[in-house]
C-alpha cells in the first residue's frame, strides 16, 4: 500500500496544528510567564527550532491558541437555541453557557487574565489582544441585535454596549472564582436574566 506523503503545506499545518495544542496544555499547566518554548516543543515532540519556525515568539504562539479559544467560543456562542424564549432566559442561557465553560476548564480564565494584564503594558500586544477580544463582543453583539429582531423588542442600550456590560460581567465572576472565594454557579445566570429583562422595554414591535 503506498503511503501518501504530505505536501510542504500540509506538513506546515500539522505542525502548527500540533504546537498550538501542545501550547495549550503547556499554558495550562504552567501560566502564561512560567511556560516556556522548550516546554512547548518537548510536549509537542519537536526541537525549539520548529517552534521558531512556525512562531516569532511565546506571544505569538498564546494568541494563535487564542484564536482557536476565540473560534470555539463564538460558535458555542451562536449555538445557543433562542427560539421561542424571552430575552431574559435567552441571556440566563448564555450567562450558564459561560459558567460551564469556566467549570470545565478553570485554569483557562487564570491564562488569558494574567496575558491580558501583560499585553496592557505592550502598546503592539493591546492591540492584538483587543482584535481578538472584539470578535468574542461582536459575536454577543450580533446575537443581541437578532434578539431585538426576533422579539420586536428594543434595548435600553445599543447591542455592542450591552456586550461590553456582558463581558465586563463575566469577566468579573471569572475573577472572584479565581479568587478562591466560593462562587455560586446560578448567580451569574440569574443576574444575566435579570438585567436582559430590565434593558429591554417588554413590547412587542413585530
């Protein structure tokens, strides 16, 4: 049987594919300041070399998992079924959505706070961080603004503002659960429900 060798692209991707994933468990494990590009590439099989080749630097490699953070979030956000339900639970739908995933994987909310502390201070890095952070406010954004059409309903607050609020929130409850303190994982939810039901003016405008 003749093995199909991969093409110099292909053979490109995968190594990409593999360092961004073993990025990943290594950022996990260690922090963003703690982890290494030899750590990286041991974890993912390769020599150093083959980091730099694909990647200018640790930066670079955090914010290509980002992005597939990113990714995954915006599809999980447009995920969420809204047929047929109030604004106030489609948001309480969402805020759990959040919830879940910090659950399930809580090291990543340490991860990303302590390289958006580092970025804020690299006017290059701020930059790129914020691209990335307005694609995640554009994906909430256009959800609430599908909201007003499918309801008929209209906001107290434009839909990216009311994103930025979202975010502001949720943010804010990843940092007091990474706090240690204890953190009830239905208060978020309910307060998203509460909030969506008061910027919202109830009437029907179909």
């Amino acid at each position: 049987m003749r093995v199909q060798r991969l093409s110099r692209a292909e053979s490109r991707d995968r190594t990409r594919t593999l360092l961004v994933q073993a990025a990943r468990r290594v950022f996990l494990r260690h922090g963003y300041h703690a982890a290494t590009l030899d750590a990286v590439a041991e974890e993912a099989g390769f020599t150093k070399g083959a980091v730099y080749s694909a990647f200018d630097s640790k930066a670079d490699l955090f914010l290509a998992v980002l992005d597939e953070r990113v990714g995954a979030r915006i599809r999980d956000i447009e995920s969420v079924d809204a047929k047929g339900v109030s604004p106030g639970a489609h948001a309480e739908a969402l805020a759990r959505q959040f919830v879940a995933g910090i659950e399930h994987d809580p090291q990543w909310s340490a991860v990303v706070i302590e390289f958006w502390a580092h970025a804020s201070r690299d006017p290059d890095l701020r930059e790129r961080f914020a691209a990335r952070h307005a694609m995640l406010r554009k994906a909430f954004a256009d959800v609430f603004e599908a909201m007003t059409q499918r309801t008929g309903r209209r906001l107290a607050f434009d839909a990216d503002r009311l994103a930025t609020i979202g975010l502001a929130l949720g943010n804010g409850f990843a940092l007091e659960a990474m706090a240690g303190g204890h953190v009830d994982g239905d208060l978020f939810p309910q307060v998203a429900a509460v909030l969506m039901t008061a910027l919202t003016d109830g009437k029907d405008r179909r």
